[in-house]
C-alpha cells in the first residue's frame, strides 16, 4: 500500500485495499462469498445487513459494485 504509485490512486482496487485496510486496522475481519447471480448477492447483501457488516462489495469481471 505505501509503495503504490499516485496513478494507482485512481483505479477502484487500490480504493478498495484502502477500505480494507483502515477496516482491518480497526480489528474487522473479512469474508469472501461467491455470488454468481443477481439473486445471490441480493440474498448475501441481506445477510450482511442484518449482521450490521461494514462493507459489501461484488466484484464483477470489469467493474465493482457496492452493495452496503
């Protein structure tokens, strides 16, 4: 993270490693879950909600999408 260069900045992965560090920092763990269908992340970013998670993020093949 501190060797990153400033172009990496405005890419989405670089953002997200940000997010997951200051979360890690403050003593959260993460969970990875696959979710192929629409369904499925709409049922997992239920179960995220209920359980108060932080983040919620689906990856897809060009992009990210936030989902909490």
């Amino acid at each position: 993270m501190q060797s990153a260069s400033q172009a990496a900045g405005f890419g989405s992965e670089i953002t997200l490693m940000r997010r997951h560090l200051a979360f890690a920092e403050q003593g959260a763990g993460w969970l990875t879950v696959h979710a192929p269908s629409d369904d499925a992340a709409n049922r997992i970013t239920e179960v995220a909600t209920r359980f108060e998670a932080l983040c919620a993020v689906r990856r897809r093949r060009l992009a990210t999408e936030d989902l909490l």
